[in-house]
C-alpha cells in the first residue's frame, strides 16, 4: 500500500461518512453532463464526478507517463485500461495528491467549474467495450445449493467442480449500464405435459455478481499464470446476470446456457480498481482438495467485500432487502479464473469481463438468486408490503450495492439497478 490509501487523507471536496467514494476510492467511469457535450472518461469523490480530459487538457498529468496519450478524451475505458498498473497506480497517486484538502491548485483555480459536476447533473453510460465476455460459477454454496435442487443432495456438485472454475462464455452486446430498462425474454419452455410451448418467461430472476475486467491481455498461445494475473485485472464491478429459468431450464442441456441468460447483463457504472480494494485483502475459502499447480495461490487472494440485493415492487414505495452476502465466499478466486481461461493459449483482450457467477453465502438469506432464496419457487419471499415473490413480476426493480469498510473510510461500487418491463407476447 502507499499515501493513497492513508486512513487519515482527507478530501477538500466534501464527503460524507457513508458515502462509497472517498479520496481513498477514485474509481473510473465514463460520462457526459446532461447539459450536453462529449463522453470523457471520469472519477468521483464523494457527490461530484471529476472530467479527467479537462484535467488532462489543463496540464495536470504532464510529466507523467499520460502526457499526450489522450486516454482520457475517449468514449470508453479501455484506452486507458491497456496502459498497464504503473499508469493506473500513477494515475492513482497524481489525483489524491490533486484532491487532497492541503492542495490549493486545483481547489482555488478558475477550471474548477469545468471540471466538477454534481452527480444528479451528469449521465452514467457503459464504461468499457466489453468485447467477450465469460461468466464463471464459482461459489460452492450456489453449486451446491442449484445442484440439490436438480440432483439430490448426493450429488449436488459435478465432479469437475472442486477441479477447475467452471464457465461458460455469455453474449457481451447484451451488456448493459445500470439503470436500463430490462424487458422480460420469450423463448420455449418445457409445459407440464413434456413438450415445449413458446412464450414470455414465468420464471424470471437476478444473479448477484461481480466482474473483473481486463486491462492488458495476452498474445494467443501464451498463459497467465495465477501469480501475474493482477497486472491483468484493472478492476472489478457490480453485476446482474439476469436469468430466466424456464426458458434456461430447457435449453441448458447438453451445452449449456443460451437464450435463458443472452438477453441481458447489466453491470455498474464505476469501476473500482485493484489498487482500492487493498486494503481489504483476505483469504478465500480453504480448497480442498488441492488444485493443480497452475491454479495454485499463496498469500491472500480475495477482498472482504460486503453485498446487498433489495427489491421494490410496483405497488410499494419502500425496498425490502433480499439477500446479505460476501465476495469473500467465493470458492474460485479471479486470479484462478483469469488463470484457467488462459491455460490452453485463449487470448484475452482490453475490456473483456469475467463475472464471478453467483454469490452465494452459507446462510438462507445470504443465497444471491431467487432461485434459491425462494428454493426454486416452493417457499415465496414475504415482502414488507405483503406481496410475496417466487421469481420476478413485471415492473419489479432490482438494486445490487457493495462496499468495504474499515475503521475510517468506505470503499463501495455505488450500484447496479434495473426494472422489469413486459414481454410484447
């Protein structure tokens, strides 16, 4: 760790106590005010989104190794995604020391109203181009908990389970930022009788999960072993795989998900850097038994990372919150999945996004899918407004949140949130 993570830095933009983005924070995002003009790649501290091309234009990161780059004037991240962590680690040092409440030059220039927008005066979009996207499955207690529904308790996990991160690939131009609309899918689904019928999802639901995102990738036929694979996350974001499990149900087998999850995948504006979360590195869970050598790990390859799902209905003012849980639990850690995807020469590219797979906790109300929280639809969710829930109704919103905390500051991902609109079947 270094001066950026220092407990004590303080700010001369205001920031409150809860708030998810502190000095300490800086995540990037992308943005264009609402009163117009271009998307400029940005960060945030507490209430105000930071333009970082009028930074950049003003000479803020001259003599640094972003001189002349243009990173920063560009419709997405991974301009500067692919520069590398030295870059972002500079980056990093370059604006706490900008933002820091002892430094006047930015503080009292006249730019500074060119260069801070109030969140509530800005539009979010999609940070990166996500250029493919895979999607893992690697929290034991969701396995375990999908596989006794299906299979009976003796044989929830598969056999390759505790071998290798299990995933498959999604589709990346159903990616969307937090905040879109989300239309309930059609497709074919098994009826009681055994033949198929068409028609709009009956059995709609969230996943609960986050995503690392590539900066450098890797030539084809060249691996990343679990030891660089950090050098090769830029940073991680909130995700929602929207899944519609009739429609899942009956296609999965024997390839795997299609139609039941291509539809749409929405992931948080703010991407939270490696570089943030060190602070709150811990261990993951023991494996066992042990992998082998290329997804072996030492030291602590995980980050105590607090998750919270909550639901609102149509006909209520007010958010339950469903589902309480940690990316602490998950079994297969990113550099182990970045790792694995690597192994057979895949070559990853800037932007593209790994997701966890659902997290899961050990506790009923820490499960991060209706379908177990509602165990696949035999026990409904008792709402604070009397409603009850076994899946997803229409106009139904879900919001996913996460944050760390320590003893003086909090680092959070803001959120991820989308509502259900309906079918046009």
């Amino acid at each position: 760790m270094d001066e950026t993570h220092n407990p004590d830095l303080k700010s001369w933009i205001e920031v409150n106590s809860d708030s998810h983005f502190p000095i300490q924070n800086l995540p990037f995002g992308v943005f264009r005010p609402i009163s117009g003009g271009d998307l400029h790649v940005c960060t945030i501290i507490g209430d105000f989104v930071i333009d970082l091309s009028i930074l950049d234009s003003n000479g803020f990161f001259s003599n640094s190794n972003l001189q002349d780059t243009l990173v920063f004037d560009e419709p997405t991240l991974n301009a500067f995604m692919s520069l590398g962590r030295a870059s972002w680690k500079e980056t990093r040092l370059i604006l706490s020391n900008l933002f820091s409440e002892d430094n006047s030059e930015l503080r009292d220039s006249k730019i500074r109203g060119d260069v801070l927008f109030h969140i509530s005066d800005v539009e979010m979009v999609l940070p990166v181009d996500v250029g493919d996207y895979t999607d893992f499955y690697s929290s034991k207690e969701h396995a375990t908990n999908v596989g006794k529904m299906f299979r009976g308790e003796e044989n929830a996990l598969m056999p390759n389970w505790l071998h290798l991160p299990v995933a498959y690939h999604g589709r990346s131009s159903s990616i969307v930022v937090s905040g879109t609309d989300i239309k309930r899918p059609s497709g074919q689904m098994l009826t009681k009788d055994s033949t198929p019928s068409f028609g709009s999802s009956n059995r709609l639901d969230f996943e609960l999960e986050m995503g690392a995102l590539v900066g450098p990738g890797n030539t084809l036929g060249n691996t990343i072993s679990t030891q660089e694979a950090e050098n090769h996350i830029f940073g991680l974001v909130l995700v929602n795989d929207w899944s519609a499990r009739d429609i899942q149900k009956w296609e999965y087998q024997p390839l795997g998900p299609f139609l039941g999850k291509s539809f749409a995948t929405s992931i948080s504006p703010w991407v939270i850097t490696l570089e943030a979360l060190e602070p709150f590195r811990c261990s993951g869970p023991k494996q066992d038994p042990k992998p082998l050598p290329y997804l072996n790990t030492s030291g602590k390859n995980s980050y105590d990372i607090n998750l919270e799902v909550s639901l609102q209905t149509a006909n209520s003012d007010n958010t339950d919150v469903i589902c309480n849980t940690n990316f602490k639990h998950l079994y297969w850690s990113m550099t182990q999945q970045l790792a694995h995807h690597t192994v057979n020469g895949c070559n990853l590219r800037t932007g593209d996004l790994l997701a966890s797979g659902t997290i899961s906790g050990p506790s009923s109300d820490s499960y991060g899918s209706l379908l177990e929280l509602s165990w696949n639809g035999t026990k409904p969710i008792n709402l604070s407004n009397n409603e009850k829930r076994t899946f997803l109704d229409d106009y139904d919103s879900i919001s996913i949140t996460g944050w760390c905390q320590n003893d003086s500051y909090r680092v959070g991902f803001g959120a991820v949130s989308g509502q259900i609109t309906p079918s046009d079947e």
